[in-house]
C-alpha cells in the first residue's frame, strides 16, 4: 500500500464512521439503523440514550466504528485495489469538503 493509498483509505475510513455514528444520511438510512440498534435520539438527533451491545456501542463511538469500517475498507482494498480506490475516493473527497465547510463556517 502506497502512502497515498494509506491517505484515501484513512479518510474514507473517518467519513464512513462519522455517517454511521453521527449523521442521518439519504432518507435517514444511518439514523434508523441506529435506531435498530436500540440507540434513541434527542431533538437535536444527538443519542441520547445507548443500549448495552455491540452493534449500539459500534454505531455510537467514532473511534469503535473506524475499527470496523477500517477492516471492510482493508477487506475490499485486499480483494480489488483499483476498485476500492475508486470507492473510497469519493469517501475522501466527502472527508475534505466536510473539513472545508467546518473551517469555513468558524
């Protein structure tokens, strides 16, 4: 792996965890897995309340949840390079426009 492979997947890996931990997603797919997973939502769509278990501890914890997606992510650079590249470039470039917007709006 490539020291700029090693970048794309690393912030392919942070913006697919924070999806999954911290945001709603197209048509509320990642709140409502959340909700499966037991996890209740204030107001403001923060959790509020977080079951014991483990799919709830994965999809509350930024840092849980890149464990896990860092090993799909490996899992599928393992099995297509080329492919996985192209996926996780997207993710990346999501990653910089978020850091973008956060620097910009303060």
């Amino acid at each position: 792996m490539t020291p700029f492979e090693f970048l794309i997947l690393s912030l392919a890996t942070w913006r697919t965890a924070s999806l999954l931990v911290h945001e709603d997603g197209p048509w509320m797919v990642f709140r409502r897995l959340r909700e499966r997973a037991g996890i209740v939502h204030d107001e403001q769509g923060e959790a509020a309340m977080i079951p014991d278990g483990f799919l709830a501890g994965v999809l509350s914890c930024v840092w849980c949840s890149s464990m896990w997606t860092a090993a799909g992510w490996m899992a599928l650079f393992w099995v297509s390079p080329t492919w996985t590249m192209a996926v996780a470039g997207v993710f990346a470039l999501s990653a910089g426009a978020v850091v973008v917007e956060r620097v910009a709006r303060g």
